[in-house]
C-alpha cells in the first residue's frame, strides 16, 4: 500500500468523522448507530469473501 493509499484512506475517515458529526442533529440516534455498524459488517464480509 502506498502512502497516497494511505492519505486517501485517512481522508475518507475524516470526511465520515464530520459528515456523522454534522448528521448527529438531523437524525435520531436510532437511524445514525446502526449505519456504520452495518457499513463495518459489509466490509468485513467483503474481505473475507477476497480471494
């Protein structure tokens, strides 16, 4: 992996941190923590499923 990689990936976290941060006010809790949960399972599946 190289550092643009690494850069790129570190940017999408930022972005996720203020865009649910922002989304706190808009959405009830109940919509917003069941959304990365399932976000983390897909990608969990899907690097299981990497040949």
């Amino acid at each position: 992996m190289s550092i643009l990689d690494h850069k790129v990936m570190a940017a999408g976290s930022v972005a996720g941190a203020v865009l649910g941060g922002l989304l706190l006010g808009v959405f009830p809790d109940l919509v917003l923590i069941p959304a990365p949960a399932l976000i983390l399972l897909v990608s969990a599946v899907k690097l299981a499923r990497h040949d």
